[in-house]
C-alpha cells in the first residue's frame, strides 16, 4: 500500500535559470552546483579598469598564459557550493575535535617518546607557515582566476589552508601546554632553520608568481603533492615506533583532507589539458620545473626526520606524482 | 630549540593571545623575495600604515568555529528553501506583484554579493596584516555564500515568474542594471583600503539598513518565508561585515594624521555614491511592495540622519566630518522615489520587472507619507497618467534618456531646493563634455576624471550599436529580456494572469 497527499499540482513555466539551461543544453532541472557555480563572474563589459593593474580587465583571462575557450570546465568534481562546503568540513571537524579532546584529556602526546616529540616540533609545527602561505596562493587565484567555476574552488581551499594552518597550531598548543612556546620556536625554525629555508624560498617564490594557473599547478599539485605524503604518511609512519600514533588522529583531517582536494586538484588540469596541446605542454612544464624545486626543498626536511632513508621516500613520493601526473595527460 | 627538557613554566595564554597566535602569527615577513613585491598594493593609494600589529580583530573565529556555525545555519536554510519549494510557498505571497522587488534584488545585488566576494580576496591576499587579511577572507567567502544562497532562494520563484531567469546576463547589460554594476566596479578597481572604505564603511555600516534589511524586511511584511529565512541566516554575517567596516575606518584614521583627508575624501564619495544606488531602493520600498514596512522618507532619517548623526559624532575625534552633500540626500527624501518610479513607468517597456500605477488606496498612503510632495508634485502626473491608460493611451517614453556619467542614473532628479526643476551639471575634460546629475556626482568625476571617462554608459552604447541593434527589440534582445512576458505593466502580464488562475484555484479548493 502507499499513501498519497493530495496537493495542488502547479506547473512550473521553467526548470532552471536560462544561462543554466543553456549550458546543460535544455530547460531542465539543474543541480544546486550548476544553479550557483556557473556565470557568476562577469565576463565582458567593465566600466573601469582595475588601478592596481590597468592592463588588465577587472576579470581577465590573459592573467595566465592556459587558454581555454570556456573556463566553465574547470569544474569542481565534488560540486562543492558554500552550503555542501562547510557542511563537509564541519563533520571532519567533528572528527577532528573529537580526537583533539580526547589527546588533551588523556594527555596522550606525553607518551610519545621525547627524542620524537622533538621531531614533531620540528617538522610538524612550522608548516603551519606553510599552509598560510597556501592560503596566500589560494586567495591569489581566488582573486585573479578567471571564471567562477575555479575561483570559488579556490576559495574553499583558501579557508582549507587557514583551518590547517590552525590544526597545527593547536597540535604546539597541546605540545606546549597552551602557552604558545613551541609555536614561537617553530616560527624562528621557519625562518632561519637550514632544513627550512629551501622551503620558505619556494614559497615565497611562489607568493610573487605572476600566472596564476602556474601557481594553482606549484602549489596544489606539486608542492602539496610532496609535502602532504611526505609528512601525513611517511613522517606519520616512521613515528609509529616511537609511540607517535598517539599524533596520528591529530592529522587525520589533512591526511583525509588532501585525498579529497586531489580530486579538485586533478579534475581541473585534466580539464585544462585536454584542450590543447598548447596546454599540456604548459602544465607539463611546470610540473616539471616544479617538481625539481620540490624535491629540493624537501629534501633536508626528509633528512632531518627519516635520516639515510630520506632520499628513498623522496624518490617514492616524486615517482608516485610523476604516476599520477601522467595519469592527468601531462608528462612527467 | 631543545625538545628533550620539559617546556618551561610559562603561562598559559589568554583567549586574546592564543587567537594571535592562530591567526596573525602565521605571517611573516619574507627574506626570499622583497616585501613590497609580495604585496604590491600597500601604498599606491597613500595611506600609511605604520603598525599593522595595532590592529584590533573585530570578531574572533577561527575556522573549526566558522565552520561549525555556518554549516548549522545552511542546514536550516536548506531545509526552509526545500519547505518552501515543495509546498508551493510562492503562493502565499501577499500579491505577485511583490515578486519585482525580487526581480530587483536578483538582477541588481545578487550580482554585488559575487563581485564583493572576489573583491574581498583581493584584498585578503593584499593587505600587510595578516589579521585583517583574514576577517577579509572570512567575508570574502560570507559573500559567496550570499551569492549562491540567494540564487537558491530564488530558484523556486524563477520556476513560475517572469524576469528572474538571466540575472548575471541582465545585470551586465540591461541599462538601469548598470548602476548598481558601476558602483561595484568602481570600489574593486580602486585600491585596497578605498574598497574597504566604500563597501565595509560606507555600504555595509552606513547604509546597509538601507539596502539589505528593506528588501528582508520587505519579504518579511509580503509572507515571503524563503527570502526572510536568508535575510536571517545572512543577519550574523553582516554584523561580522559591520564591525569590520568600522574597524578598518578607526585603524586607518588611529594610524596616520595624513590618512584622514584621504579617509574623508572617500567618505565623501562612497557615501553619494552609495546613497545614488539606493534611489532604486527608495521606489521598491515607497511602490514595489505590496505590504509597506515604512516609507523611504523615514527609513532615510531613522537609519541614515540619526543612527549616522551618532557615528560620525563618534568619529568627529578623528577629525571626520559628515559625508558632503549629506543635506541634499535628506532634500531629496521627499521626492526620490516619486521621480524614480516615474522613470520606470515611462520606461516599462525596457525594464525586467513590471511596472503600474499605484492604486487610490496606495496614493493615499504616499499622501500621508509625503504631505508636502506627494498631492502636490506627484499625484497629479499618475492622475494623468491613469487618465491615458483608460483612453487607451498609455505613456510611454520613446527617447532615451540622457545619463549621468558617474552614477549612470538617468538624468531624472531635480534641483536641491526646488524639486520642479531637473538638475544639470556639466564638466569638460580634454575637450568633450561631461553630464551629471548633482554636484556630488560632477565632484566625484572631477576628482578621476581618467577612471570616469572609461564608464560603460548604455544609452550611448546603443546609440553606437554595440547594443544587438538599432531597434528596441533587438537591444532587449541582447539584454535576453523576453518581450512581452519580462517588461510591460504588470496588468496583462503572464505574471498576473497565471497568478490570478492560482489563485482562484485555491479558493475554488476551499469550499
């Protein structure tokens, strides 16, 4: 048996907006993604030009040297609108918190052991400098990208960055005893450490990056390809013997976090690619550049953590890339 | 540092301090590359800024926070919107004319909500700072969010009303559209701190209450629940958008005497610049709403003579006055919305919303509203007006008209003390002439003039065909305005006649 409600029956005069339906080709119903990703960005006549760059349109799509015909295929393959954003990230969040509480009330970092915990303050805590400056780059593309569908992407992954940024951060405030000592120190390791600065370097190289499109492929596909296997797995790995499991579920979030952004960060240069030769060539090219600079910078870190195998996983992080890269079109 | 001795005994931090650390310490100041090359728009407009760690954080959030709140308040949203799709809430409206106040609202500030939304990660990778970086990222995504949960909202309206249907398209192109499209562009083509100021200060502390909280309101007194369920999941918001609008004033004015003409320039500006677009908010609240909240005359003087009174009071310490021309705006609250909703009945045939004549019973609440203007300066023409329609010959204005070059709002407002007569203004720059509609505009001109001059005026550009065409037809065409359904006066519209089969339907149900 059913039950049925008997209703008014009214009949909608249009499924979706016009510019959508354009798009998906018919008048039909439209996913909320599609309602509220596509032609958000103005695309063509502007009154004034920007003063802080008067050769360029306030949205321009010279600002990188990807030529695409519509920039509506960089979509974003979790369909990510700001309501399904944050209702993602706060049930990770939910995770996180939960583990966080747990780590504080047991006081569960003080049974890793202490020639580790050192470790952890060392490689661990200055990224959070690294992931503000992701949030930086994010925010660059976010304010001269071209299209809505990769800006509002990047936005996401503005705020990504920040909220990381402020994960590790607790992790040294637990560390420390909530008096922000170790954040200090990680900051003076940041900035004048050896076994940073080939990092810092690259980063600050990439906060002067003209061509945003570069910038989106150093900072998301190849730097965070290294960094995030480097110290979510192989860092988080090679702490199990010194009772630094008791760290990993402090890290989960990023470790669950650059699995999802992969798939952003992958749908978006395939769909670059595959329009062009001219493309690919570029994207292969600075992934290649790139990836040289990567292997550089995280090469003493890796060093400082896992010794005389640091060469290996470096060398298996950057094959694994490579795989993935040309699984993307792009040589490696 | 040396993790094999146990940390030493330091205090704890406050919240204040550990907040810093969160969000401010993660900065710092680049080796690598120059900081001046990092972040390449700090001077160029000349405010100086001497200390940026004197920054006061208006809000404190941190994103574990920022997202557990705001995904607390989609969930809710969502639902309402889902509600109100599935049980047909469009037909408990008060009347269907209401829904050209959202047309409004869709095709002219919507857009805005994006265009603030890259704005503010412009200048939330630009700013030194790193706090106020991020109370700009944070707003940079709230506007996000606004953008796309307003087109969500009205999703369900576009289902079953005319002109809802092409609102980034229309917005780019249709004339009036471009008076809200020029505002925005001016304040994201200026520098960071100018754009702080017209939309943090100006737009959303000074005269928010004046543009967003009328159409909320207005959707609130015309049983609009979808709209009204954004307008209070959005409420949170603003005031986080609020307080950093005064706080990047004060930091401004608290970090350099030499600021303050500059501030004070740009309140100026932002301040005419932002009370012109508000002209179309005047008629959607003195016409456009079937249920008034309150007439434009007394939202003016409760949200913008007193509550502005008490701010710039309070920021006459800092050697701040009153926006210039304040006086004329108040002038001109008797008659602003009479003259604009004039222009748009004259000119209904290339407009995306409907337009009619208030009926006798509305006349007599704008008679109450405005003694001194209303009977006297303006029922007469909407008598005359009436009078046309009844013999068949209903006016409409077959010219285009002239634009005022800054606000690009028609030529259509009258002399500060005497409101029978329009008020031209004129300027000459590198041998042509310019046109404006009050001194406000013609000063705001004159002060950049080589930005004003680039301004994407419509009218000329359909007198130089880059329009569709040289007729009517094909402009709107290129507008993407469905002749006949879109534009026109509301009675026989498809608008009206679907909603009056609803209706009739649903009584017919009630026996």
């Amino acid at each position: 048996m059913t039950i049925e409600i008997k209703t008014n029956v009214i009949q909608p005069r249009r499924q979706t907006y016009g510019n959508v339906a354009r798009r998906l080709g018919a008048d039909k119903p439209a996913s909320r993604y599609d309602e509220s990703m596509f032609d958000l960005q103005a695309t063509g006549v502007f009154h004034y030009r920007p003063t802080w760059a008067p050769e360029y349109e306030l949205f321009d799509a010279r600002r990188t040297a990807i030529v695409l015909a519509d920039w509506h295929v960089l979509r974003d393959p979790r369909q990510y609108y700001y309501g399904t954003y944050t209702i993602a990230r706060s049930r990770m969040m939910e995770a996180a918190e939960k583990s966080f509480s747990f780590a504080e009330k047991r006081q569960a970092l003080t049974g890793i052991d202490a020639d580790w915990t050192g470790k952890i303050h060392s490689y661990l805590l200055p990224l959070r400098h690294y992931e503000w400056g992701a949030n930086m780059n994010n925010s660059q593309i976010t304010d001269i990208g071209f299209g809505s569908a990769i800006t509002e992407a990047a936005m996401f992954a503005t705020m990504d960055r920040l909220g990381i940024a402020q994960l590790i951060s607790r992790v040294g405030l637990i560390l420390d005893g909530g008096t922000g000592t170790s954040l200090l120190a990680a900051k003076d390791a940041w900035m004048a450490s050896p076994a940073w600065q080939p990092l810092r370097h690259a980063v600050e190289d990439m906060l002067v990056m003209p061509d945003w499109f570069e910038l989106f492929v150093a900072q998301n596909l190849v730097f965070d390809g290294f960094i995030y296997p480097l110290v979510y797995r192989q860092f988080d790995q090679a702490g199990m013997a010194h009772g630094g499991a008791a760290l990993s579920p402090l890290t989960e979030f990023m470790a669950d976090w650059f699995e999802e952004i992969s798939r952003w960060v992958d749908g978006v240069i395939t769909a670059a690619g595959k329009e062009s030769e001219a493309n690919r060539d570029l994207l292969s090219g600075w992934t290649k550049a790139w990836t040289a600079r990567a292997v550089e910078a995280v090469t003493p870190l890796a060093e400082s953590v896992l010794g005389d195998g640091a060469a290996e996983a470096v060398a298996e992080i950057a094959s694994q890339l490579g795989q993935r890269v040309r699984r993307l079109g792009l040589q490696a | 540092m040396n993790a094999m001795q146990p940390p030493p005994k330091q205090k704890k931090l406050s919240l204040k301090e550990r907040y810093a650390h969160l969000t401010r310490g993660l900065g710092w100041n680049t080796t690598y590359q120059p900081m001046d090359k990092v972040f390449p728009f700090a001077d160029y407009e000349g405010i100086k800024i001497h200390d940026w760690d004197a920054w006061e954080d208006p809000f404190r959030l941190t994103m574990d926070a920022y997202w557990k709140y705001q995904a607390e308040k989609e969930r809710k949203l969502y639902a309402v919107i889902e509600s109100f799709a599935q049980n047909n809430g469009h037909l408990n409206i008060t009347d269907a004319r209401y829904v050209n106040a959202l047309k409004l609202f869709l095709t002219g500030v919507s857009p805005l909500e994006y265009s603030a939304h890259r704005g503010y990660a412009h200048v939330g990778r630009h700013f030194v700072g790193a706090g106020p970086r991020i109370a700009c990222q944070m707003q940079a995504i709230d506007e996000l969010r606004h953008a796309q949960t307003q087109i969500h909202t009205m999703s369900h309206y576009n289902k079953f009303f005319d002109g809802l249907h092409d609102a980034r398209h229309m917005h780019d192109r249709v004339w009036y559209l471009s008076v809200p499209k020029s505002f925005f562009e001016d304040a994201c083509s200026a520098g960071p701190f100018e754009f702080l100021t017209a939309i943090s200060f100006s737009f959303e502390y000074v005269l928010t209450n004046l543009l967003f909280v009328p159409f909320m309101s207005g959707a609130a007194f015309n049983g609009d629940m979808a709209t009204v369920t954004f307008g209070f999941s959005a409420q949170s918001d603003e005031a986080r958008h609020m307080t950093l609008g005064l706080e990047i004033i004060k930091f401004m004015l608290e970090q350099d005497e030499a600021n303050v003409p500059i501030v004070q320039r740009w309140i100026d500006k932002w301040f005419w610049r932002g009370y012109r677009l508000l002209a179309l908010v005047s008629m959607m609240m003195d016409y456009m709403l079937p249920k008034r909240i309150m007439s434009w005359a007394e939202a003016w003087e409760m949200y913008f003579e007193q509550a502005g009174d008490a701010l710039f009071n309070d920021l006459s310490r800092y050697g701040i006055r009153k926006p210039k021309y304040f006086e004329v705006a108040s002038k001109e609250k008797h008659r602003l919305s009479h003259e604009v909703w004039s222009t748009f009945y004259n000119y209904t045939q290339a407009t995306a919303f409907h337009t009619w004549l208030p009926t006798e019973e509305e006349m007599t609440w704008l008679s109450g509203k405005y003694p001194d203007t209303f009977d006297r300066l303006y029922r007469p023409r909407f008598e005359c007006w009436s009078e046309m329609e009844k013999k068949g010959n209903r006016y409409y204005n077959p010219t285009l008209p002239q634009l005022c070059v800054t606000c690009q709002i028609p030529m259509i407002f009258t002399e500060p003390d005497d409101p029978t007569t329009t008020c031209f203004r004129s300027a000459e720059y590198k041998g042509e002439r310019y046109h404006f509609c009050s001194d406000g505009c013609k000063d705001i001109f004159c002060y950049e003039p080589e930005k004003y001059i680039q301004s994407w005026l419509p009218v000329h550009q359909i007198y130089q065909g880059n329009c569709g065409g040289a007729e009517m037809k094909d402009v709107l065409a290129w507008y993407h305005l469905n002749f006949g359904a879109d534009n026109f006066d509301y009675t026989g519209s498809p608008d009206q006649k679907l909603w009056d089969e609803w209706q009739a339907q649903r009584s017919a149900n009630a026996v």
